[in-house]
C-alpha cells in the first residue's frame, strides 16, 4: 500500500470517528507510530504491538499512582 494510500486510510477513519462522537487516541507516541506506519516504516503488527505496549505503560502507571496514594490517606 502506498504512502498516499495509508494517509488516506487513517484520514478516513478519523473523520468516522468523529462523525461517530468518538476521539482517537491522540498520545504523542501513538501519533509518531501511525506517522511510521504511514510512510512505511514499520507494519500495521507493529504500529499494534507498539500501541499495546503503550496501553501496558499507562496501566501500569496508573496503577502505581493509585498505589502510592493510598499510603497518603
């Protein structure tokens, strides 16, 4: 698939989500990897596991944050 091609894809399913109501993930990170993944840098598994690995992070942060505010309580 061309670079033009992947552009458009995402251009589009933006526009279906916000016609939707819906926001798409706007992470920095997140827009880099699409960015990577539309000028073919890596593959769509990639963009995924990268995508995933960013969700874990979150989590994992969150996560931690609650934790350590329990012992201020």
């Amino acid at each position: 698939m061309s670079e033009e091609k992947r552009r458009a894809v995402f251009e589009s399913v933006q526009d279906k989500a916000r016609k939707a109501g819906l926001e798409l993930e706007n992470d920095p990170v997140f827009l880099k990897g699409i960015e990577r993944w539309i000028i073919g840098e890596i593959d769509i598994a990639t963009l995924r596991g990268d995508y995933l690995d960013l969700l874990v992070r979150r989590e994992d942060s969150a996560w931690l944050k609650h934790q350590s505010n329990k012992g201020k309580r």
